[in-house]
C-alpha cells in the first residue's frame, strides 16, 4: 500500500479510499483531514442562515411544579428562542443526539445539542468531539496532563485519549433541547 501512495502523489500514513463525492462534501472532507476548519464553516456547508426572528408570550411568573399558585393577569416581554439559545450565531450550529451515553446530564436520544464553537473548552464542559473521524458527545476532563472524556451513564466507559489519538474538539454544548 505505501508503494501505492507514493505513485499516487500522496505521503505516506492513514491508509485511504478512492470514493465519488459532490464537490462541495469532498472539499470539506479535505478542510477535515486539513484540520483547517473554523467556526461558522459548518454553517457556510449546510447553507445555515439566520431565519427571521419569532417570539412567543412569556409568562410574567413562574408555573409551580408543586403546589399550584395564583395566575398573573399579564404577560412578560415576548421571549426570542435566538436570544434564548444563541450567544454568536456566527459559531453556533446544532446536532440531534443519538446514543445514550449522556443521558445522567439529561441528553437523551433525539434532543437537540446547540453547539458553540466560540467557546473553549475547559475540565467538565460538555463538548461535541470528533475522534478517529466520528462525532461524540461527552463530558471533556482534563487534570493535569491527562485529558479523557467521560460519558454519563454508568453503562459506558470513559474514552482516555492521548497523542496519538485523532481527537479535536468541535465546540461546547452550550445548550441542550429536550425533545418530549
């Protein structure tokens, strides 16, 4: 096989695959192996653009989850869900959880992660992870040299990661949507 890659053109080292892609999939699989993306890359790919703002009435006081309490007779300001969920739309992108790895941090198949790539990720954030070329939500840990992510149910094991991985962090879960 390295004798096939150096006739190639192409160093040798992970090993590779000729496939057909649209154009535009194949450049970004390039920027991925390329490790040149940066936030808001995603959202340029996917064609993301902001929609026009929608609000909804917001109660001025709090429904109890105990014992019921006197209704208000009006209403709050309109809540925006943008100002809500969004800190910088331009880094921010969303992605449906799948697994349930994280469901002790209350993620659950099907809920929506709202993923900030602004943010750096520090020990005990929640961040959307790419490892060996697969997409992961777990719970970042670092102490000391030692990075490692933890998933949040006792079902799965932590994954240690080391130089050798191929590991980046994607961006923090700055929000999570439960979907009932």
């Amino acid at each position: 096989m390295a004798n096939t890659a150096k006739r190639m053109g192409r160093p040798p080292g992970e090993p590779s695959k000729v496939v057909r892609l649209p154009l535009p999939v194949a450049t970004l699989a390039k920027r991925l192996a390329a490790r040149s993306l940066r936030a808001g890359d995603i959202n340029a790919f996917l064609d993301v653009e902001a929609r026009r703002a929608a609000t909804v009435p917001l109660m001025a006081s709090p429904a109890e989850c105990g014992f019921p309490s006197p209704a208000d007779d009006y209403l709050d300001r309109p809540l925006d869900f943008n100002d809500l969920l969004i800190e910088n739309p331009a880094a921010t992108f969303a992605v449906r959880i799948a697994g349930e790895s994280m469901k002790g941090a209350g993620m659950f198949p099907g809920d929506i992660a709202v993923v900030d790539r602004s943010r750096t990720a520090v020990d005990g954030s929640i961040v959307l992870a790419l490892i060996d070329g697969e997409f992961t939500i777990k719970r970042y840990r670092k102490k000391g040299a030692r990075v490692w992510l933890q998933a949040e149910n006792p079902a799965f094991a932590n994954i240690e990661l080391n130089e050798d991985s191929g590991f980046e962090v994607w961006g923090v879960i700055a929000k999570s949507i439960r979907m009932l």
